[in-house]
C-alpha cells in the first residue's frame, strides 16, 4: 500500500471511529437500561422464589404436625371394637414404632366426658397406657374453652393459649351430602398433643431447612423461629450468638393444625383420618396463619444488594468489553497513523537517499567524462579529479554501508564478532579513519582520556561505526567555519560493574528540546537539517543507539540551545579475567 492509498483510507478510517463511538455510546445506554431491568426482575423472582421456600417448609412443619396426629387418632370402628381407651393406646404403639419423629410429642392425653365433667388421662410414655391424671395448670384455659363447648355456650374450636398444644377431636354425627338436613356433629373426646418446642428446635426444624434452604443453608442464611405472639421467644435459632440486622428478606407463619372438618369425613362410618399415616382434610396451609414465626436473612446483605453487587458487576463487564472495543478502535486509528507517518518517512527516506546517491555518482559520472574527454590534461588537473572521485567515491560508500547496517539491525545482525576491545585504541582508529571528513568540515577532535582505561568486549568494527556516526554528526551540524569536537573517556561504576563513560560534546547550535526525544529515531531529521539542506538519511544516530544498546549499554543526550550537544555513551567494562588476558597480550 503505497503513501497516497494511505491518505486516501485516513478519512474513512476517523468516519469508522466516529460511528464506533456513537454505536459504543448507544450500546452501553441500551446496556444499562437492560440490566436495570434483568436486575429488577431478578430480583423479584428471587424474592418471590426465596418466599416459595419459607411458606413451603413451614407448610411442611405443619404437614408433619398434622399427619403425626392424624395417624394418633383412631376412627369409630377401632373404638367400638377395641374400647376407646385401647384404641388410643394401640394408635400410639403404632405410630411411635414407625414414625420418623416419635418424640415430636412432651405429652399426650384424652380428653373424654364423665358424669358430665371433663376428665383427662395422660399417656404414660414409657408403658404406653392411658393413666388419669389431674389436669395441669397451663392447660386449665383449654379445659374451661371444652366445658364451654359441652354447654352449649362456645362456638367454632376450643380457645387454646399454649402455642405448643394441639386438638384433635373425634365426631360423631351425620354429614351433610346434599340430601337434606345434616345431624349437627358432636365432639365425643379430643385428643391434646403437647408439642416439644426443644426437639423441634434441635432436630425437626435442621432436617426440614437443608432439603428447602440446601446443605449448606448456615452459610447462606440466618434462620429464626420465634412464638409470633412473643419475637423474644426462640424455638429456633441458626445463629444463637448474634442478633440479625435489618428487616427479614422472607417470613412466613408456621405452626397451624388444621382442625378436621366434619363434612369432610371420609370412609366407612364416617371416621376421619382414614388408615394410619394419612393426612389431615381441612383447610390449606395459610402462611399468613399460625403460632411461630419463621424469619429469614442472607448472611451477605439483602437481596436487593445482592442484585445490586451483581448488575454492577455485569455493567463493570460490559463497561469492559465495550471499552475494549474503543480501544480496538483507537488501536486500529493509532497504528494506521502510525501507518502513515513510517509511509511518510520511508518516502522522506528514499528521497533523501536517492539525493544522497544522485550527488556523488553526478559527480563522478561528471569527472570521468572530463578525464575521458581529455578536458584535463594538466596533471595536477587531473589529480584533483582523482582526488573528487575517490572523495566522492567514499561518500557513497558510507551511505551504503548505513543502509547495510540498518537493514543488519532490522535482522538482529547487530554485533557480528565479539572481541576485548581497547577503548583508546577504538577511539584513535575512528579519529584517524576520519581525519580526511573532519578537515574537510574543518573540525578539529581534541580527546581527554583517563589514564589505564578498562578494554570492552564487542565488535569493534560495529563500535567505530557508531563512534564514526557521532563525529560526523558533531561534524554536520556544528557552527559554520572552524570548530572543535572533544571526544572524553573515562571508568566510572555502573550498576552491575565498572562502566566505560564515552563522550562525544559539540559546541554548535544544540537541539531543540522538542526535537531531543526522536534524536534516536529511524529516519528523523531536524528542522534546521532539512531547512539547510544538510546531507544525511536519519539513520546515524538510530544506529549508535541500536549498536550500544547491543553492547548491553547506553546512550543518552544533554543538549541546550546555544549550548552545543553532549552524546553519552556507556558500555559495561570486559571482565576482569578478560582484561588480564588482554593486558597480558598487549605486553
């Protein structure tokens, strides 16, 4: 892709970001507004799934309650076989043999009328018999609701104030199935059930919340169970040393025995309950209705924090991935500029070596026609043209050999042979190598080197090369008319060992601050070098750095304007052992 296809694509390419930006922009609005509301319905389905769960245990707490009692009352053909205190009793070896929870219950007793009084029997646990007992002081409130009822004076169930105690009566009476006027039921006995709030707290409640809540539910939830008429109650509590803050993210009412509804009576004569182990048929679980209290809390904040954590997190991703693709973008613009100023430059570049190359073969061509000619017959005539030709000659063969390096350094064939090399020898054969440049530039090289100078391990042709390049940049663009370059040389410590300090100081113009940072660039030149139509590629200096920086050191710039130009060059000494071994050669 040549110079001008690249200025062509530019304007599309800045058309291409202007669009990426819009759609990136209008993306991320649609974005946000689109996990706003994926969040807000997350959340409510998490809150309405996290209710589902709580109303389900204590719908199941409840079942068990229900069902355990169902299958402890025996139906009106057991008692008419068996009596009715022995099919009590035979209800609840049964169940207690075969339930999963048999100490779901402190205390068990029949209710039954006696010469019109209530009587009580309470089940003895250990002989599972039937024993009449006083009645006890917490349940005298139930007593009073049953006598209530016997005379007539009490309507709906009993009134029972414990929030563990349960119920169950047995009916008798015709139901009414749609024929006529039904027999209004009558409570023949009642069977009381005395929760265990204890084992409920310890062994029920844990076994229900893992299939509801997970395995793992005390690392996720705070759970409590408290009498609803008394929060400070406990009957349960999964975290019994700290207090929950904040209100409960899911709450539901537990503990509410369905009384069995007479007209629902199924099977033969009536009974209610059906075979051992059935449930209760009466009203569905409520869970706005019941004794206890279920309270819920997630142990990292409240669902709408949760929400909230993870939409800023989806939003910090998808903020991510659309700034990524502005910086694709703007990665893609970078570098096709960058695209355009190496175009830009490599042209700069072949025109300048094409001028560099034109000059000197002119030149040449030109003096060989003369001689050819015979236009100089005059011997001394003819030896300055010699003396053009082999200057010219040199000057082309320089630039050769810079475009040679740089395509070496392109290839990583920077250093070719290394060697110990003698620094005040290396800077000799540069001066003397150049002596007939530098007159030419009337330049005159003073050097100040230290005395026992350290050698350095390199390619010495590499290393004259990027001396050379800083002598003749000294040379080119020093002040006009005669000049001196001082060349100083010195130890100095580096941070891994004794470094040989080289440096290279003018007394010209200096460099522009603005100008000092792309000194080392490939192809750059100066506005004062392309204003004065210096000679040169832009390659001189970007093979001092690519040269020394393959030594393992250096190269730095101190330059004020009016001030001249310091070139610093540092390359790490040879090792001791080398510098023996060349001490010992050189003696």
């Amino acid at each position: 892709m040549d110079l001008e296809q690249i200025r062509r694509r530019a304007p599309v390419l800045w058309l291409f970001m202007g669009i990426l930006v819009v759609l990136v922009c209008v993306l991320a609005g649609l974005q946000y507004y689109w996990i706003g509301e994926i969040s807000s319905t997350e959340q409510k389905r998490l809150q309405d799934d996290l209710q589902a769960q709580v109303n389900k245990l204590g719908s199941d707490f409840n079942a068990e309650i229900n069902n355990a009692a169902a299958a402890l009352q025996p139906d009106d053909q057991q008692v008419q076989d068996l009596g009715r205190e022995k099919a009590y009793e035979l209800r609840y070896a049964a169940w207690r043999s075969s339930a999963p929870h048999p100490l779901l219950f402190r205390r068990i007793a029949l209710v039954n009328i006696e010469n019109g009084g209530l009587g009580l029997k309470m089940l003895n646990r250990d002989t599972g018999v039937l024993e009449t007992t006083p009645w006890p002081e917490e349940w005298i409130p139930a007593r009073n609701s049953f006598t209530e009822r016997l005379a007539g004076r009490g309507n709906g169930p009993p009134r029972i104030d414990s929030s563990t105690l349960v119920d169950v009566p047995r009916f008798r009476g015709r139901p009414d199935f749609g024929f006529g006027k039904a027999e209004r039921p009558a409570e023949l006995d009642w069977l009381l059930l005395d929760v265990d709030r204890d084992y409920v707290g310890s062994a029920l409640l844990p076994e229900l919340l893992a299939p509801h809540l997970g395995d793992d539910f005390h690392s996720q939830y705070r759970v409590e169970v408290t009498e609803r008429a008394n929060s400070s109650d406990f009957i349960y509590r999964s975290d019994p040393g700290s207090v929950p803050a904040g209100r409960p993210q899911a709450v539901a009412m537990m503990f509410d025995p369905i009384r069995p509804n007479p007209r629902d009576r199924g099977g033969p004569r009536g009974q209610f309950g059906g075979q051992f182990g059935g449930t209760f048929k009466g009203q569905p679980n409520d869970p706005n209705r019941g004794r206890w209290q279920l309270s819920l809390w997630l142990r990292n904040g409240t669902l709408e924090s949760v929400v909230t954590s993870a939409r800023h997190r989806n939003l910090a991703i998808s903020g991510a991935i659309l700034l990524l693709l502005l910086a694709t973008g703007a990665a893609l613009a970078q570098f096709s500029r960058r695209a355009q100023r190496l175009a830009e430059v490599e042209m700069d570049f072949v025109a300048g070596v094409s001028h560099e190359l034109r000059t000197p073969l002119t030149v040449i061509r030109t003096a060989a026609f003369n001689l050819r000619g015979k236009v100089a017959t005059n011997p001394s005539q003819v030896e300055r043209y010699g003396a053009l030709i082999q200057q010219e000659s040199e000057r082309l063969s320089a630039i050769v050999e810079q475009v040679l390096r740089f395509a070496s350094t392109k290839a990583g064939r920077v250093v070719q042979e290394r060697r110990t090399v003698s620094v005040a020898g290396l800077i000799d054969e540069t001066v003397q190598s150049n002596k007939g440049m530098l007159e030419d530039t009337l330049c005159e090289v003073q050097t100040h080197l230290q005395p026992g100078l350290p050698a350095i391990t390199g390619d010495s042709v590499a290393l004259r090369h990027a001396l050379q390049n800083l002598l003749a940049n000294a040379a080119k663009y020093g002040l006009p008319g005669k000049q001196t370059v001082e060349i100083f040389a010195q130890s100095v410590g580096g941070a891994k060992g004794p470094e040989i300090e080289i440096r290279v100081a003018d007394h010209g113009p200096g460099i522009p601050p603005e100008e000092q940072k792309h000194v080392f660039d490939a192809f750059y030149r100066g506005k004062k070098a392309v204003q004065d139509q210096i000679h040169g590629t832009g390659l001189g200096l970007h093979l001092v750095k690519k040269i020394v920086e393959a030594h393992g050191g250096t190269v730095s710039l101190e330059s004020q304007p009016g001030m001249g130009s310091t070139f610093i060059v540092r390359i790490p000494a040879a090792p001791a052992e080398l510098q023996d071994e060349f001490a010992h050669s050189l003696g």
